[in-house]
C-alpha cells in the first residue's frame, strides 16, 4: 500500500502541544468569528445561512436564531469536530467555527462575543492536550483506534467525482470517469508512491464534471440564440407597427427586472458586506494563517493528510472541494446578507502551500477581498450557467455520500482494532440505534461519536473486569 496513507492508518498523528503563536492564533481567530457571528455578517454552518435573513432584518430574535444554530451545528460539532481533531491531531472548521457560530449569536452584547468565542478557543487549545493525554494511557486507546479511519477516508473520498458525474450526465460517463480515476489511483501508487494516490484522481474528476457542464450549458446557449433569432425573423415580417409595440414590450421587461425583488435583494446583501470589507480582510488572513501553521484542516481527508505532513496533497483535496461550494456559499450570502467564515475556502489551500506567515496574512486578506467584491458578478454568472450550478449541487451531495461511507466503514474498522467483534457490535449498534431513533446526531457524525462513546464504555468494562483488550 501507498506509504503515505499506511503511515496514516498506524502512526499517532500530530501532537496536541501548540506553540504559543498557534495558541494565540486559534484564541484571537475564534474571538474574531464569534464576533462576526453576532453581527451577522458571516456563520460557518451552510445551514443556518439562510435563516440569517430573518434575524439581520429583525423578524427573527437572536434567542430563537441561536436555536437554530445550536441545533444544526451541536452533532458536528461533538460527533465529529472533537474525535477528529483527537485522532489526528488536527483542528478543524467544525471543532473551532461551529462553536463561534452558536457563542457570537448567543451573546446579547457585542463585547461579549469575542470574549466568550476567545474562551472557547482556549478550551480547545488547552483542554484537547490534557483530553488525549488521558485516552491514549486508558487500557483500551480508543483515539488510536480512530486513525484506522485515514485510510477509508482517503480512498473512497477520491470518488467524488464519479459519483458527481453518474447522477447528472448518466452512467456512460459516470462509468468513463469512474475507469479513468481507478486506472490514474493505480499509476499514482506505481509510479509515485509517496504522493497521495486520490490527488491526479480527483483532479481529472472534477475537470471532467466541469467539462460536461459547460459543455452543456454552451450547446444550450446556442440553442437560445438560434430561437430568439428565428423568432425575430418572424417578428419583423410582421410590419413596423408591430415593431414598435416590440421595442416598448422590450423596455417593460427590462424595467421589471430591475424592479425584480430577488436583484435588489442580492444587490442590498452585496452591499452590505462590502461596507465591512476590511474586517473579512481580517478575517481572511487569519483563517489563512492558521492553515499555514499546519495545525488545521479544512475537511475530514485534509485533517489526516495535514497529521502525515504532505500539505500539497492536503491543498489539491480541498481545492477540489471548493467548487462544489461556490454556488452555494454565493447565492446564501446574496440572499441572506451573511457571508460564510471561511468564504469560498480557497485560503485554505493556499495557506497550506505558503512558506511564510506574513504571505499567509496578506495572500488571506487578499483572497477576502477578492471574494467579497466579486460576489455579485459570480451570482450573475451563476445565472447563466444552470448546468454548472447544477455540477456544484450534485458534488456536495457526492461529498457526503463517499464521505458517509468512509467514516462509517473506518468507525468500524476502529471498532475492531479496540475491541473486536464486541466493539463492532457497540459501536455498529449505536449508530444502528440513531437511525431508528430518527437521527439524534447527524448522520455524518454519528459513527465517530459512537466511537467515542464506545471506547469509554470498554474502558468502563475493563475495569469491572468484563473485557480484556484486543491485542495490537
């Protein structure tokens, strides 16, 4: 197997010992994202985005809104945030950023929020330290257990894609681009083994997708212009009294959409957040930064690849994923007015790759203000690219399902490494009961949480003299 990822299933990861640059960054980072939280002008969670409407235009109370919040962001937090940042070493969005989501909206004072967002950035940086420390010298090392995960993750996640690209353009070319991707995993393992296996995969995945879409919305463009000019050509044949009545319908329509509620909506929120372009500057650099440092991934793939050290490896995963976000983050910000925290989250790969710190600061608080500025032309060209759009719908939804798998596959595979088929059988089991409890946690979090719950659980069984750890 690949070296890289066979380190990645066995080694211990990073160390939870930050320095005190990193503790300062993730302390002021969260202190800053909670207040941007409270004055809504951006929140993590995709979710709560489109409620933020309602609260920003006063027809929904911040109480009620942090609910929502709470509600939509507690089990990736917990389920998934905590056990990956325990396994790997790692911190991540949802460990840091979730939480600031819920703090900066709770807090009925604007000075309050980043005290209680810095606090909360505290609490990871020195309490996941004293947290792994105690695990890992339990008899049954359960977060160990959890870096059995790296490999399920890092394999089925480079599928992607393929799964994209069967559901919009069909099983032919789901199928092409499935055989491709193998045959590009296969020669990457051969020809450079050091190099994760899923990056060439992946990146001629996402450019087929793209590919068949443009490809698509071009055939259908020209179709238009064919119609409308055959339409014309009947329209003029019909004497110019009929012409004039064509040019005052023509001025109607074009005063109708400028009048279109939905145009001075996007244009009201666009506006809204450039007047606070030097914050998301701010913003922007510190995000930037805390990636440079390596002790943060943006995803669940890039948290184990950050834990091995190949960071060009972790920039390609998440470069990919930034284009099944862009029209998702751009159309709830423009309809909401609150943009996301980590914007199009193309500081985090650019922060991976970055040799210093001041270039992650500047090279962050440019990216921000590029995004900021740009996001009503990208809703506009949205508009004119369905099937494109369509693309980054269906890429969302493939990353979750490969995702899905993989966690769940790799929760298993700890379970047996902590305890065998009993383990299999706890943590198999708890996950099967959240599902027929209607989903208590998310579903994407669900099996690491049981993970979790299941190794205190032996834990508690050793200790009553009931189990005996599974030889490593």
């Amino acid at each position: 197997m690949n070296t890289l990822v066979a380190g990645a299933a066995s080694a211990g990861g990073k160390s939870l010992d930050f320095s005190f640059a990193q503790q300062a960054t993730v302390i002021v980072l969260c202190a800053l994202t909670a207040l941007i939280s409270h004055m809504a002008l951006a929140v993590f969670n995709d979710g709560v985005r489109p409620f933020m409407l309602d609260f920003i235009q006063g027809r929904s109370t911040r109480s009620a809104t942090t609910a929502v919040s709470f509600g939509l962001s507690a089990g990736f937090i917990f389920g998934l945030g905590a056990p990956m940042a325990l396994s790997t070493g790692v911190l991540n969005p949802w460990l840091l950023f979730l939480p600031t989501d819920v703090l900066g909206l709770l807090a009925p004072k604007k000075w309050l929020a980043p005290l209680l967002g810095g606090a909360w950035g505290a609490l990871v940086i020195f309490g996941l330290g004293g947290a792994n420390e105690v695990a890992h010298d339990l008899p049954v090392d359960f977060l160990t257990a959890m870096q059995q995960m790296a490999t399920p993750i890092l394999f089925l996640f480079t599928l992607f894609p393929v799964l994209a690209i069967t559901r919009q353009f069909g099983k032919l070319r789901g199928g092409i681009a499935g055989v491709v991707e193998l045959a590009l995993v296969i020669l990457t393992m051969k020809l450079w083994p050091d190099v994760f296996p899923g990056a060439a995969a992946m990146a001629v995945g996402v450019v087929m997708l793209i590919g068949f879409a443009t490809a698509k919305d071009i055939r259908q463009r020209r179709a238009d212009r064919a119609a409308a000019k055959a339409e014309a050509g009947i329209g003029s044949d019909s004497g110019s009294g009929s012409g004039a009545g064509s040019g005052a319908e023509g001025r109607q329509v074009s005063e109708a959409e400028l009048e279109d509620p939905m145009q001075s909506l996007f244009s009201a929120s666009a506006t809204r957040l450039r007047r606070h372009l030097p914050l998301f500057m701010v913003l922007g650099a510190g995000v930037c930064l805390l990636a440079q440092m390596h002790v943060f991934g943006g995803g669940e793939a890039t948290s184990f690849l950050i834990a091995k050290g190949d960071y060009s490896g972790a920039a390609q995963v998440d470069f990919y994923r930034v284009f099944g976000f862009i029209p998702l983050i751009a159309t709830t910000a423009l309809a909401s007015g609150a943009y996301a925290i980590a914007g199009f989250t193309f500081v985090y790969p650019i922060g991976y790759l970055l040799p210093s710190p001041w270039l992650a600061l500047l090279a962050g608080a440019a990216v921000f203000a590029l995004e900021v500025l740009a996001l009503s032309w990208i809703g506009r060209m949205l508009g004119r690219l369905p099937s494109v759009r369509d693309s980054s719908e269906h890429l969302r939804n493939a990353i979750s399902e490969s995702l899905w798998l993989a966690i769940l596959f790799g929760s298993l595979l700890a379970a047996n490494t902590m305890g065998g088929g009993l383990g299999i059988l706890i943590v198999g089991g708890l996950y099967l009961l959240n599902e027929a409890m209607g989903r208590v946690v998310v579903r994407m979090a669900a099996a690491p949480a049981a993970v979790l719950v299941g190794g205190v659980l032996l834990n508690l069984l050793y200790g009553l003299d009931l189990f005996t750890p599974v030889k490593s």
